[in-house]
C-alpha cells in the first residue's frame, strides 16, 4: 500500500537576477524545497504532497502546475477566490544576497482556515512535515489550529516532522515566537534544527543545550544541523555525530538545511537508520550548495551513484 509524506507549508514565487536587468521566475520556500528533495529520494510506492493554499490567479495555476510536474500532490491544496501567492526577490549587490519578500496577503496564510481540510489531509498521511515559517506565516488562531492537528496525529503514532527555521522577522515578537516554536517541538516527534538559529535565538551555548531543550519539551528525536561542521543525531537517547562533506567550491547555501531533511527523512522511512540516513543526507546537502538555486534536479544529486 503506497504511504503519504505530507509537508504543510507556502511556496513563493521566486525572481532573481538573470543579467540585464532581466529577472528569472521560479518557485521556492523551507517546506515545499524539503517536498521537492523528498520525493526525488523515495521510492515510487510513497507519495508525497503539498499542503497550503494558493488563489486563482494565472501564478497560483502556474505554481500548482510546477508542483505537479515535481510529482509532487497538489489534490489537498486549498484555493481561495481573489487571492495571490506569496513572492520574494534575491536582490545581489558585490556578490551579496539579500531577499525582499512580498507575503503579508499571500494565500499561504490562511491554509489552516478550513480545519476540516487540514484535518482530512493530516489523517490522510503517515508522515506530517512542517516548520516555523509554517507557523510564522499564520494567524494566532490559526497555528493553534495546526498544533492540535499535529498533536493529534503525533498522538496517534504518526511520524510528525519540525523544523524550527527561525525567522524573527516574520514573528510579531521575540516572546510569541519563542511560545510558539516551542510548542511546535512539544507536538513533534523528530525535530531538526538548525544550531546558528538556535544559538542566535534561543541563547544555546552547545548543541547539547540544544538537544536537551528540545527533549525537555517531548521531542522525542533531534537532529542539530551545523553546516560544514556536521550533524548531531539524538534518537530516543542515543547520540551520533555525523561530518559535513568537504565541498570544494561552495556556490549557493539556499535550501541546505531543506534538502537534508527531504533527503534524511526519505531514508529514514525507507531503513529505519538514523545515522546511515544523516550519512546519505550529507552528500545530498553537498551536492545542493554545490549547485546555484533551491531546486537542484535530481539528476544531480548523485543519488545514482553518479
Ligand atoms: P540551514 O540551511 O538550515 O542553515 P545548515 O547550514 O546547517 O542548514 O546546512 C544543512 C546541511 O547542509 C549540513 O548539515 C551539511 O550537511 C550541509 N552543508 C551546509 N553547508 C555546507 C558546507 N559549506 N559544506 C558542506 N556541507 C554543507
């Protein structure tokens, strides 16, 4: 019987420059990229799907197209009369990236409005996949609303999935976020940080604050990313360090904590072997910031021996 890997989340459109003045559209964000990484490392007999919600402009149509060709479900997502995607711009001035987002009417935000749909979707799934962004993006309520449904599915012995991906601009204040990301480990089994956002925002000293704070909340799985410096796995207790690749040029960094849990959960699920499925993620993530862009095709992921 063929399993489903839920991520909830917005996907934006994406310009950046193309020489000229001209601008290249694509279409990007944290949890849609992990989607994109996890479909390209599991097999066939799981499939994986987008949950968010988009408008009905030609964009949406053209975004919910690019999803699909992914192989990617869109069946879940929601659309909303007279409604827009989000949209953000990577602006480069002396070879340094800076983004400009354009999101506060996006559609994305109001995915979680039809708790009816939400729940229909999360019970639909083995795995639920989700973020801070996810829960910055939404009204109060409404990531109330998304944390009861995790919870329940964490509660009935799903494999929910958080990664904190902390981003102070999207939060209202230090103080709401810090509740809220937090709650969002405490409705989680595997949570999957990222140790320069942990340290800057939650004043981790070490990577065992880390793991020990988000054990102390009822995670029940941690993985602390450290970019070149390597993985921490905690998995019920047991702990393993797995290295970074040595990159010899790094290119784009964009999607590198996206792309190892696409890759690390797709097997996971498959084998069971947290330590061999960190191993396979760090030489996906390598090849990632090896290559320009958030979506790097799968041809080039080497996960053909290639
Ligand atoms: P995020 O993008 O969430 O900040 P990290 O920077 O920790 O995440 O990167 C995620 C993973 O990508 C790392 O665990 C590592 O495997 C890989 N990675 C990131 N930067 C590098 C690098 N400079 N060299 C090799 N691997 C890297």
């Amino acid at each position: 019987m063929s399993r489903r890997f839920l991520s909830i989340g917005e996907c934006m459109v994406e310009l950046s420059q193309a020489g000229d003045g001209l601008l290249r559209k694509g279409f990007a964000g944290d949890t849609f990229n992990t989607a994109w990484y996890a479909r390209a490392c599991l097999a066939a007999d799981w499939s994986v799907d987008y949950f968010t919600a988009l408008g009905d402009d030609a964009m949406s149509d053209e975004m919910l197209a690019f999803i699909d060709k992914a192989g990617i479900g869109t069946s879940l997502i929601r659309r909303i009369r007279g409604r827009t995607p989000g949209l953000y711009m990577i602006n480069l001035k002396n070879g340094e990236r800076s983004f400009s987002y354009w999101r506060d009417s996006a559609a994305a935000r109001s995915l979680a409005a039809d708790p009816d749909r939400l729940r229909e979707a999360v019970e639909s799934a083995d795995v639920v996949y989700f973020s801070g962004i996810t829960l910055a993006i939404l009204p109060h309520e409404d990531a109330e609303t998304l944390l009861a449904e995790v919870r329940r599915a964490k509660a009935a012995g799903k494999l929910v999935v958080f990664d904190p991906n902390i981003r102070p601009r999207l939060w209202s204040s230090y103080d709401v976020m810090h509740t809220t990301i937090s709650e969002g480990a405490r409705s989680s089994v595997l949570v999957m940080p990222s140790f320069d956002d942990e340290a800057a925002h939650f004043g981790d000293d070490s990577i065992e604050a880390t793991i020990h704070r988000y054990r102390a909340l009822g995670a029940i799985h941690i993985v602390v990313k450290n970019g070149s410096d390597g993985v921490t796995l905690n998995f019920a207790g047991e702990q393993t360090f797995v290295p970074a690749e040595k990159v010899e040029k790094v290119i784009d960094t964009t999607s590198a904590g996206d792309s190892f849990n696409g890759a690390f959960l797709a097997r996971y699920l498959e084998a069971g072997d947290a330590p061999a499925a960190a191993r396979f993620a760090t030489k996906v993530a390598a090849r990632v910031v090896s290559e320009h862009g958030a979506l790097v095709p799968r041809e080039k992921l080497g996960l053909d021996g290639g």
